[in-house]
C-alpha cells in the first residue's frame, strides 16, 4: 500500500519520533510483518522502537486510513449532487475527525422526507431566508404573503411555523453549531440515572444507581458500564445530557444577530432545533463516545490482568498428578508426563466415607511412585481446599510438590471442540482434569485453548465492544506467546496459531507435518510444511524453538538469518558456535562493531550476544509453591484481625482483590495496599501475586470480606505461582489500572484525541 506522507508526519508528531521510523514500520506491517517481529528482529529500521509505540503508528495508521475512505466517499457523493465547490472541498479535506467529516457532510447527506421538507415543498425557504437575516420589517405581515390555499398554508402562524421548521434544521446541519454542542456534551453533560417504576426490588444490584448524578467527563468507566447494562436489562432510565439552559445559550450566542421580531422567530427555531434534533443527536454522541471511552478502559483492565496471568510461572516439564475435586461425584484424577501427555485416569473418592477415603488415598500413594509424580495439582473450585487437606494428609514424599491451581475456564475448555480435537475418546470430566494439570506444567500454552473472555480476570466483557476487545485481547496473547518462544515439536495448534506471521492455517499444517514426519530437527525443516513461505518462515522462525536440534541456535531467539553473524564470530575466534554459547570468556572477546553492516547494526548485534548466553531463556519469573492456611476453608471461617497469605486475582482503580481460600474474594482498599500512599494499585501488587493480608471485616451475609496489607513485606515483589479464584467475568469489579505495557499504549492512543 502506497504510504501517504501527510499520514507519517502527523504520526510522528504525535508519537514524538522520526518520520523516518514512522516511514519504515509502516512499510514492514504493509508487507504483513508482524508487530513482534519487527520490534525484535528489526530494529535497525525502526529506530529501535518498541511493540507499544510499533502497535502505535498501527492503531494510527489505520485510524486515518479509514478516515481518508470516509473523506473520499463524501467527495463522491456530493460530487454526484453537483454541490462540490472548491470551498467546500477544501473543508473535507481539512476535516481531521470523523466528528468533524460527518458534520459538514449533514446538510448533503440523503435524508428522509422531514418537517423542513414539508415546509420548502410549502414554498417557505424564501421567508425562512429572511427571517434568518433578522433584519429589522414586520415579520407577521412578511408571512401573510406566503399564505396559500393550493399550498395548504392557512394563516401567518402555519408560515412562520414553517419557517421555523426549515431554520431548525439548518441550525441542526451547521458545523460550527454542532461541535460547539459536541463540546458542550462532553465537558458539561451529567448522567442521570433513575430506577423504572416497579423494579426497586428486581433491580437490587444497581441500587447505586437508583438515584445518580455525575458528569460525564469524570464518570469512571465501571460505572458508566455498569449504568448501561442496568439499562440495558429495563432497571433504569439514563440521560446523558447538559443543562438545556447552557445550550440554548450557546446556540443563541452563534445564531441570534438582532433583537427584534425575526430574532424572536430565530430563538424560537434555537429551541426547537434543539429539543427536537440536536438534543437527541448529541445526546447520542455523547452516549457512543463515553461508551467508547469506557470500553477502552474495561479492555484496558482485561488485556493487562491477561496479560500478567499468562505470564504466571510455569511448573516446567514434570510428571504432574491433577485431581479436579468433588464433594458426592467424587475427584476426576489424571496423571500426565513431562509433555502434558494424558497417562492414566480414574475417579477417587475421598469426601464419601472412610473406607472410600482410604481407597482413595491408596490409588494416589500407588500412582505417584509408579508414575513418580513430581506435583499434585488442585483445582480451586468445589471441595479444593478438603480435597487439598485429603492429600497433604497422606504423608506423600517432600519432593511432590502440592498446588492450588486456578481452574477458571476448564470447565468451558472441556466442553470445547478443542478437547473434543485432542480428546474425543475421554468425557468432559477427564479433559478438565488435564487442563487443570497443563495449566501448572505451562499457564500459557494452555490457556491459549481459551477464549480469553472466559478466563475471568476481566469485567463488563460482554458489554464492551466485542470487535475492540478481541483486537486487544490477541495482540496481549500474541505479546506473550512470542516473547516466552514456543517450541515447536511440543506446542499444540492453537499456541503455534499466535506465533508470529503462522495463524490457524499453517498451525495445523506444523502439527500435521509432525505427526507425519515425526519431530522437527532443524528450523529450516519448517520450510517443507505446506504453504509455509519465505515470509512465514521469516516471520516465525525466530520465536519458534527446536530442544536438542543440530544446529544449536535453533534453540535460542536468534534468527536463522543471524547464523552467518554468530558463525561468523565462531571462527573469527577458532571456536564453535556451541563454545560461543557455553563459556562467557569468549563472548567477551567479541568485538561487535567489527560484525555492524548496512543491514546488521549494534542493537541486533547486543541481543545476539545476550541470547548466545541464555538461549531460549523463559523470561517469565521462577515458579514457587503456594498454600493457604490449614483450617480457614470457608467464609465462616474467618475473623477480623487474621493474618492469612493470599493470591491476588483482580486489580481494580480501588484495589486488589484476594483469593484466600474461601470461595470468595477479599477485597484489600487502595488506601490499605501499603504502608505508603499508592495511587495506582499496580504500584504494590501484580495478578497472581502472593501476599499476607490481615482480615478487618467480614459480612457472611453480603459475602463481603475486607483486608489490608499495611505491613506486609512482600507487598512488592511478584509472585512465582500459585492460584486465582475462579470467577464470574460478569461480576461488577472496577477497573483495573495498565500495566507498562497498555499504560504506554493508552498514552499513545491518546494523542491521537
């Protein structure tokens, strides 16, 4: 696509970088080049830029490209209409919003036959025309002559009505008239929200808003959501609009000239105008774009809870035994090898009596030597933390780590055609079961086979802008995917899906090779896989790792067409590239700037070197084991003045809440996150977090617990691993602040405002 140049200039200008980086990240997304991949594999064209600002000048870039689609469509059509003049052209084409483009496109828009219509068909124009000069004549005696019995116009009242009519609309479709209410919307409007007559009881979950008042610009986007929905479900009424006052006022101020007859008739057509056409089209304005406003921040929230719980701490390859647990129906118990292959399964009764107990305990005892388990993983849900007292009370070996393991979303992953693909011949119990155990082994790669709007660390996320959101959503996985790298002869096709430049397509033909032809040996094998081109494997391979292969950078971020270089380097100093990787001595012998090219320059060159020491590195933090406290299982169970640890499940504007082992939530108050004043949540605590909190109050019936964490020494430092309450994505939970990532991106796109 040919690159516009205004579009570059105004990006950079924006985003505070060169055109010339603006210019060379446009050109490699047009060539289908991914946003890891650039910000990785090509910094010497970018300038170094990151995947936030890459992600940037893409969000912008498309902005005014559509834009630029809208701009031409309106040129034709009033084009068409014989109405373009070159004033005229030149106002679309200055037009910098679509706001901005649709209000000087309104007076030529094709419309419905309207009260304006009636009034010219009338014969009125020529006296609305007059009026709207608001010179100083006798309007009354001025409408008697447009009185017309064939026209169906009775007396002077019917004439100037109108007239009225026809300036009502005129005011409507003026520019300047409609951004100035635009503004006035948006800085001075207020949202009312009412309880409907009747539904005080049906409605009880939006009691807050029974009777609620705030403005717009502050309406935070929680409840700006949570007011729509209530809406939505006939619990309330909302308004979204300014004192009518303010606005007559202001349009007075543009259109009343005089202060005669005729400005009379202008103030009464003001007031019509607004009440009938501008009121409800502002008001919708408004409606949309603090929607839209209140959708970004949800999504926000969502994309950076996902993307810190997709980047929780693996358990790595180790034989896991996984029990998801039950009270009557028993625990499904499965048993799976360092590859997360399915081994053994079988049902186990621990809570039905004590001979089932024993029986129970027996088959576990029996399988972790057999199989010699290195972890037992337990789901969180019903009888987890009975089920978890069970097994610790079998005298298990030291080594046999035990784990509370967010299972959010396994019940939805069973049910999947997912599953059914790599299981069909077990239930749904079984496939639950071995989710809950892939999810310790490697959170990501299994909560890849998931939608993301059912993992449950977002909120309202079925109420926001579902195109936006999955945008978001799959940028954050895609993110995280590549930057952990996936390996290839392991990885199932839907985590390959998100590497960069392959999607579900070549996904499936990898795993079909592989399946045919047994594991991958080399990179460049990946090039026999059908319809993997040139530009795939460019895009892919960097992120794409082989364990054990014959070339030994195969194993490492390094890109295959960075070999020459590390080869190069090899013999520059007699050595072999495995020497180069294996001992520090020699890679501090490496003089890069003596490898720096047109095309290779120092940034490339310091992540070779820094890959050839850790290759392949997990960049996400050391898995540690995490339990609650023994005894406290229920919400009964807790009294103020506890100290209990936690994992931190949400991040919300008003703080952090905590799963402690009870089946619901504790909610721990910005202003009790620390011992210092935070601001921004996110300053102390992380999703997955662990943390030591103490109780302060406990509501059994609102199922309400309230903590603090003043005092705890770890209220900084994230956690290795550990478990998540399993929740409702629809729970009302307020925002959760960016994480650097999204927070950089939120600036950024706020430019662009």
């Amino acid at each position: 696509m040919e690159l516009n140049l205004e579009h570059l200039l105004k990006i950079a200008t924006e985003l505070t970088i060169t055109i010339k980086q603006v210019e060379a990240t446009a050109a490699l997304l047009d060539e289908g080049a991914t946003v890891p991949f650039i910000s990785r594999y090509r910094k010497e064209a970018t300038g170094s830029l990151d995947e936030v600002q890459i992600a940037a000048v893409r969000d912008r870039l498309e902005q005014l490209r559509e834009l630029d689609k809208r701009r031409e469509s309106i040129l034709k059509s009033i084009r068409d209409q014989q109405k373009l003049t070159p004033e005229l052209e030149a106002q679309v084409m200055a037009a910098e919003t679509m706001a901005a483009l649709e209000d000087i496109y309104l007076p030529y828009k094709p419309k419905r036959r309207t009260k304006a219509t009636i009034a010219r068909e009338k014969g009125l124009e020529p006296l609305a025309e007059y009026i709207f000069q608001q010179e100083n004549f006798d309007v009354e005696a001025e409408a008697a002559n447009f009185i017309s019995e064939e026209k169906e116009v009775k007396d002077t009242a019917e004439a100037l009505a109108g007239a009225r009519d026809i300036m009502a609309e005129w005011i409507n479709e003026n520019a300047e008239a409609r951004a100035a209410m635009r503004q006035l919307f948006e800085k001075k409007g207020v949202f009312k929200s009412r309880v409907m007559a009747g539904k005080e009881e049906e409605g009880q979950k939006y009691k807050d808003y029974f009777e609620w008042e705030e403005p717009i610009e502050k309406s935070p986007s929680h409840r700006i959501l949570a007011m729509r929905r209530g809406e939505a479900e006939m619990i309330l009424m909302l308004s979204a609009q300014p004192e009518e006052e303010a606005a007559l006022a202001k349009l007075e101020d543009i259109f009343v000239q005089g202060n005669n007859a005729a400005s009379e008739q202008v103030k009464l057509a003001i007031k019509e105008s607004y009440k009938r056409l501008l009121k409800l089209s502002m008001e919708t304005e408004v409606r949309l774009s603090s929607k839209k406003r209140a959708d970004e921040e949800a999504i926000r929230v969502f994309a950076d809870n996902l993307r810190q719980l997709l980047l929780s701490s693996p358990l790595g390859q180790k034989t896991v035994l996984a029990l998801d647990p039950g009270f009557r129906t028993g625990c499904k118990l499965v048993v799976l090898d360092k590859q997360g292959k399915l081994l053994h399964n079988e049902n186990v009764y621990p809570h039905t009596g004590q001979y089932k107990a024993q029986e129970a305990g027996q088959s576990i005892k029996s399988l972790v030597d057999k199989y010699e388990v290195e972890a037992i993983a337990i789901g969180n849900g019903t009888a987890s933390r009975e089920t978890e007292a069970f097994v610790k009370s079998l005298k298990l070996p030291a080594s046999v780590q035990v784990v509370m393991v967010n299972e959010s979303g396994a019940s939805i992953y069973s049910a999947s055609d997912v599953a059914r693909e790599e299981f069909p011949d077990q239930d749904v119990t079984v496939r639950g079961a071995v989710s809950i155990g892939r999810r310790l082994m490697d959170p990501l790669a299994e909560l890849v086979k998931l939608d993301p709007k059912s993992i449950g660390v977002g909120q309202y996320q079925h109420d926001v802008d579902q195109s936006a959101l999955k945008h978001s959503l799959d940028d954050v996985v895609m993110s995280c995917v590549n930057a952990v790298g996936v390996e290839v002869n392991t990885a199932s096709k839907q985590l390959l899906t998100y590497v960069s430049g392959l999607g579900p397509a070549l996904a499936q033909n990898i795993v079909d090779y592989r399946n045919q032809n047994g594991p991958f040996r080399t990179r460049t094998e990946l090039k026999k896989v059908a319809r993997l081109g040139d530009k795939a494997f460019e895009q892919a391979a960097g992120f794409l790792r082989i364990r054990d292969a014959v070339n030994p950078l195969d194993a490492s971020a390094v890109h295959p067409e960075s070999y020459p270089v590390v080869e190069q380097m090899a013999k520059d100093l007699g050595v072999t590239v495995l020497d180069l990787m294996q001992k520090e001595e020699l890679r501090k012998q490496i003089n890069l700037k003596k490898y720096v090219t047109d095309t290779v320059g120092l940034p490339t060159l310091q992540d070779i070197v820094s890959e050839l020491a850790k290759p392949g590195r997990d960049p996400r933090q050391t898995f540690e084991a995490f339990s609650f406290t023994e005894g406290v299982n229920e919400i009964n169970d807790l009294r103020a003045g506890m100290k209990l640890p936690g994992i931190v499940t949400n991040i919300t504007a008003f703080g952090a809440f905590v799963d402690l082992g009870v089946h619901q939530d504790g909610l721990v108050h910005v202003s009790h996150l620390s011992d210092r004043f935070v601001s921004n949540p996110h300053e102390a605590v992380k999703v997955g977090q662990k943390v030591e909190v103490t109780v302060l109050e406990v509501d059994v019936n609102r199922k309400r617990i309230s903590l603090s964490m003043k005092g705890d020494p770890n209220a900084a430092r994230p956690a290795g691993g550990g478990s998540a309450k399993k929740g409702d994505g629809r729970k009302e939970k307020e925002e959760a602040p960016m994480d650097d990532f999204q927070a950089k991106l939120a600036k950024l796109k706020g430019m662009f405002k």
